[in-house]
C-alpha cells in the first residue's frame, strides 16, 4: 500500500452488534479508477475513506495520512460526489464542480444510484470523458455493476462484508468464464466430481442435460486439456460481462436455484 492514493487496511467496521464490513483491505494508485461493488458495506467504507467515521477497526489511509484525524486538511485534495441531486444534469454538474479545483482523489458515492438506463449512461460518459483528460484517482462505490466496466480499472466486490474479489478488470474478465458440459463414465473414468478444480469453480449447476459451471481460473490450455479428458463431452466456454461475475460472487437477489452449489 505505500504511495497509495488511498488505503483500506484490515478495515472492520460494526453498526450495533453486527459487523457489516470484515477486515476489507485494498488500495488505489494514482491515475486508477477502482470501483468496489457490494449490496451492503459500500456506504460506511466510502464514510471511512473520507474520514467521516472511524473504523471499529484497522486504518483508512489517505496520502498516507489517517483519513479520520486529518480529515480537514485532506478534503481540499479530495473531490465527492454522491447520489443526492435528483436527475442525471444535476450530477453531472456536481462532478464537474468537485473538479474545480483539481482534486487528486475523486469520491463518488454511488452517484448513478435512482437513475434510469440513460441517466446512467449520461453521468458515465461524461466521467468518460474527464478521465480521458486529466489524471486522477477514483475511488466509486456502488451496489451493483451496472454502467461500471468501460470505466473502472480495477474491481473489488464485498460479499457479507468480506472483500470476496479484488482484481485488474481486464484480467478479470479473462479468468472468469461459463463452461458447460456433460460428464459420461466410460471404461477409464469410473467417477466424476472433481474434474473442475483446476479452474476454482465458483458456482455449479447440474443440469437435465450436463453441467454449467462458472469458473474463477480461466485458462485456454488448461481448458483444452479438460474437454480432451475421457468423459467430458461437448465441452464449451463462454465469456462473462462483470454484471453476471458480480452476481455470481456477491448472490443474486432471486431466490437460489436448487440445483445451485457453491465449491
């Protein structure tokens, strides 16, 4: 975390007897856009980075600095923006107004939170935009995914308050796929069950048909291997967009299918 632009370390952070947020470490570089998604435990961590709240436990580092103790002097190096103006032109222009003075580190707090598909669009193209001419950290918190790929550079997902992902987008979107196949014992393979484990399989469904798994370990030779392994057949992978990723690590809002088991 040294030179980081912001830092969470070990970050816990309690509302009455329950903890909401466990031991969430991770940090931003200058020029990065990190976006953390999560149903829950995003407001009172963007609340810790701005020194609004003090962790129950661990450190929120800003410019190397405790974000808590020091929270005066470093919002004049801090731009914010949240989900408070009621349409999509009001926020735009209180991004450009938290720009105005040249932060070195812009907070957006769920800014895109109530607002339809286009709103959405209008709000991130401009950030588009701006990022496309200035450098500058950006730390985004948000519940869930939409809207957030063509912009983020990196991505955590919180899931029941842990920090269950914490990865470079683009690599993410290769290590995560869908692969669907049948399994057949034949004469050299008596049983199947494990035949996943090289890829860390995050989410299986066991089909009518065969297996549809999604996988957190992606990668084309290991994958070439496994549709040649006795058994395996009609073996295929296919990408994942960072919505249905999110949605496999934090849960889906439906209730869970029950041919559904986590590995």
């Amino acid at each position: 975390m040294t030179g980081a632009v912001l830092a969470l370390d070990n970050v816990s952070i309690d509302e009455g007897r329950s903890r909401v947020v466990d031991r969430v470490s991770f940090s931003i570089a200058a020029g990065t856009v990190y976006a953390l998604l999560g149903r829950t435990g995003t407001p009172p961590l963007v609340r810790c980075a701005l020194g609004e709240r003090k962790p129950s436990e661990g450190r929120a580092l800003v410019f190397g600095e405790d974000a808590r103790k020091t929270r005066r002097k470093l919002r004049k190096r801090v731009g914010v923006v949240g989900a408070g103006s009621p349409d999509a032109a009001s926020r735009i222009r209180e991004l450009r107004r938290a720009l105005e003075n040249s932060p070195e580190l812009l907070v957006l707090d769920d800014p895109a939170l109530g607002l339809g598909d286009d709103g959405r669009k209008a709000l991130f193209e401009e950030l588009r935009g701006i990022l496309a001419q200035r450098r500058i950290a950006v730390f985004l918190a948000a519940a869930g995914p939409a809207g957030i790929e063509p912009i983020a550079d990196r991505v955590g997902i919180l899931a029941k308050g842990r920090l269950a992902l914490d990865e470079d987008l683009r690599l993410l979107l290769r290590k995560f796929r869908r692969i669907a196949y049948r399994n057949e014992i034949t004469e050299t393979r008596t049983e199947y069950g494990n035949e996943l484990d090289r890829f860390d399989a995050v989410r299986v469904r066991v089909r009518g048909w065969g297996v549809e798994a999604v996988v957190s370990n992606f990668e084309d030779a290991a994958f070439e291997a496994f549709r040649r392994q006795d058994g395996v057949i009609e073996a295929v992978s296919s990408p994942m967009s960072l919505e249905e990723i999110f949605a496999a690590v934090a849960g889906g809002s439906a209730a869970p299918d029950p041919g559904v088991s986590t590995a």
